[in-house]
C-alpha cells in the first residue's frame, strides 16, 4: 500500500503531461497560467483569512470563553453535555488548527476511548471549519451575502454536535 501512494501523484501528473502533449498543447503554458490564477485567488482571500486568525487569536487569548463556559455549566449539565467539550463544540465552527489542538488535550487528557475522547472526534469528523470555509469560498466569488449559507452551516454543525453528545452520553 505505502509502494501506491507514493507513485500516485506522479502517475496523474506523467499521465495530464503526456495527454497533453498528445493533444499537442502546450503544457507548461498551461500549468503557469493555472498557477497565476491561483495566486490571484490567494491575494484576493488574503484580507479575509487575515480577519478570520485575528479574531481566533483575539479570542483564544481573552478570558471570555473560559467565563462563558463557566456560565454554562448549569445549563448543559441539563443536557448531560459535559463542560470540557463546550470549547470544541464553539471553536470547531471558527478555526480548523484550534479545534484540532482542544481536541487533541482533551484525547490526551482523557483519553481516545473515554466518553469526552469519543465525542471530541466525531466532533471533528461530522461538523466543519463553517466561518472560515464560508469566508474562503464567498470571497473568492465575491459573494457578500452570507445569510443564506451560514445559518444553515451553523445548523448542521449544531446538529452534528449534539448528535455526537447524545450518542456517547446514552450508550
């Protein structure tokens, strides 16, 4: 199997250049041109991307979410939905490398087999980085209105988290 994986990705490009060639285009042209809209692509998510790490940033550094989650502990101890999975259950919608840490302490902490391990990987497995592939993709067409995307993302991210909390809370 590790023999396939690493012949892959040079079999497809071997293949698209002698396609290419058999076709009589110009290939390298081709690909620099592809390179170039890409970078165009880069630069007009840029500021985007720049807004969305500052406001991660902003608010892993600040004591808001450790007193919000403090506030909580009431109301999801309702719900059996333990208090150490609240910061992946709100980071997972803002930032993929964030979520990813949390999720990582909480595994190590208690472990990938535990109830918290459990539900800090479906977590990550069933719901998406919303706000940053929302921004990522709408900035590249330059859509503006979000409305219409992002409530139904932050639905399914919802749903998919309290699926996740419930499945491990009662089995």
């Amino acid at each position: 199997m590790v023999i396939f994986s690493t012949i892959i990705v040079p079999t497809i490009i071997f293949i698209i250049v002698v396609v290419g060639m058999a076709e009589k285009k110009d290939v390298f042209d081709i690909f620099c041109d592809g390179a170039k809209d890409g970078m165009k692509t880069m630069v007009k998510m840029f500021p985007t991307l720049i807004g969305i790490f500052l406001a991660v940033g902003m608010l892993r550094s600040s004591e808001i979410l450790d007193f919000f989650f403090n506030r909580m502990k009431s109301f999801t101890h309702l719900f059996n939905i333990p208090n150490e999975i609240l910061p992946l259950m709100f980071i997972k919608p803002v930032s993929g490398s964030a979520s990813m840490a949390l999720a990582t302490d909480l595994m190590t902490k208690f472990g990938v087999d535990s109830k918290i391990g459990s539900m800090a990987g479906t977590i990550m497995s069933s719901s998406e980085t919303t706000f940053y592939v929302i921004a990522v993709y709408l900035s590249s067409v330059k859509i503006r209105k979000s409305r219409k995307v992002l409530i139904p993302a932050l639905i399914a991210d919802f749903v998919c988290m309290i699926i996740a909390v419930l499945w491990f809370s009662f089995t």
